[in-house]
C-alpha cells in the first residue's frame, strides 16, 4: 500500500516522499527553563541543518521502572509548557498520553498525540487518540511483530483518524534487551502509514540497573543511519543538555552539543536513500 503525505502542522509534512522529519526533545519535561533552553538549542540546529521538526517531551512518565522514579510535572502544568513551547518556538508539539480521558486535553496543544508502546494494543486509549482530530503517533509495543501493526491501524481509521505514524522502537531479546530488525520499517510502511525510527529508546536497556533502564548511547548514530537507509519517513531522537544527569532515561539520550554533526550525517544518508521512501 502506497505511503500518502499528510501534514501534520502548517508547514511540516510526513510520508511519501517528503523529506526525513525529526521528532526530537527530552524525554520528560523536568522544569520550564530546561524545556525552553533545549528548545532553543534545537530550533538553531534544525535551522541550520534544514530539517521540518516536531518537539518531543512527555509531561508524565507514567511507565518508570521504580515507583521513587521521577515522573514530570503532570498534565496541567506540563501542557502549559508545552504550549509555551510551541508559542515561542512556532514548533509542532508531541506528548503522550496514558489514558483515554487525556487525549481530549492533550490534543489542545499537541499536533500529534503519542501512545507509549506499552499501551499501544489498548483499544479504548488509541480511539479516544484518533477522535482528537490529531496525528497519532504509535509506539509499537517490544513485545509486538511488525505484521500486528495493520491491526493497530485499523483501530485508529475506526475512530476517523486518517493521520498515522508508527513507531519501531526494537524488539524484546531475552532479558533487559531490544533488537531491532529493520525489515520492520518497510513492513510498516505496507500498511499504509509511515514508519518512524526511535533511535535512542531502540538502544535502552529496559530495567537493566535494577531501579531504572540503561542504554548504549553510543549505538544510537549506527542504528539511525540504518533506519534511514531503510526508508524511515521520520526520526524520532530523545535529546538532552545534560544527559548523565537527566531525571529519564539519561543512559538512551543524545547530547544536543553533538546534535548538529549527527544530523548532518543522517541527512547525507537521507538524501541517497529518499528513493525507499
């Protein structure tokens, strides 16, 4: 089935043959100062760079591994600055959301609505998405193969929503580890929507420090350059000042100093390969 562009915000498209989308922000929000200063790094990199992007950033971590885990600030206050975010910024925004009663109050700000990979199955959550009139993001569960995604598709058209990604983020592979197979990619693709590559949660290590998740950080440039190669329509890449000291998933984030270069070398590879797509 032939993957249709489709715009996501004034400006910023996805799918077909549209150029490679960043996805890209913290991982949570851990105050309003540091959601701004990344943003600010990130619009001048992207700006200089020439790459539509969406700003990333969860308000509720509600999956962390330790229940003393931090979690975010939480809706009201989270969603707040997120659209202090995109007023600033002039930037598209994506969040997640855990249950059905928050798609409606996400959607106000949020252009594209994300479901965690975990509840990617759950049919009331990912209706109540696609009745928001939003794009919906889909993180595709480790635990699911990439032939279940029409299944996940099927659910959001039956809300009305025609404004789908899929999200590939690895696959479990035995204990506290994820593989990813790229085939999964195109394969995402056949069912019409297009595909998205998590770099950066694809090299985590789900509860591998006993309290918390580890990562190979730096596996996260091979595993993009791959997943773009393979046609992915969008790169989604968590993306932090600090990253060994973020309050999530620290160990799987990509420094914003090294941001430029990298996205230099992913697009040299996107432009050989936008013929995938």
């Amino acid at each position: 089935m032939a993957v249709e562009s489709f715009e996501i915000a004034s400006g910023i498209r996805v799918g077909g043959g549209e150029p490679l989308l960043l996805i890209a922000g913290p991982c949570v929000i851990e105050s309003r100062e540091l959601a701004l200063s990344a943003a600010d790094q990130i619009a001048e990199i992207v700006k200089q760079i020439g790459i539509p992007w969406v700003y990333k950033s969860s308000y509720d971590k509600a999956n962390r591994t330790s229940v003393d885990s931090f979690r975010g600030p939480g809706p009201e206050e989270g969603l707040r600055i997120l659209s202090d975010v995109k007023n600033q910024f002039g930037v598209p925004i994506l969040t997640d959301i855990h249950t059905p009663g928050q798609a409606a109050e996400a959607a106000e700000v949020a252009d594209v609505v994300q479901i965690p990979a975990f509840l990617c199955r759950q049919t009331d959550l990912l209706t109540a998405a696609g009745r928001t009139g939003r794009t919906v993001n889909v993180k595709k569960g480790q635990f699911l193969s990439p032939w279940e995604v029409p299944n996940i598709v099927a659910k959001l058209r039956s809300a009305g929503c025609d404004r789908i990604m899929v999200t590939e983020r690895g696959s479990s592979f035995g204990y506290n580890h994820l593989v990813v197979d790229m085939k999964s990619l195109p394969i995402i693709r056949d069912s019409g929507v297009p595909a998205v590559f998590d770099a950066t949660h694809s090299v985590q290590l789900p509860g591998g420090e006993g309290d918390r998740s580890g990562g190979l950080r730096r596996f996260i440039p091979t595993l993009a350059h791959a997943a773009v190669a393979a046609g992915a329509d969008a790169l989604f890449l968590e993306v932090h000042p600090d990253p060994d000291k973020a309050l999530c998933d620290g160990p799987n984030m990509w420094p914003i100093s090294q941001l430029h270069s990298f996205l230099e070398g992913v697009l040299s590879i996107s432009k050989i390969s936008g013929k995938w797509r």
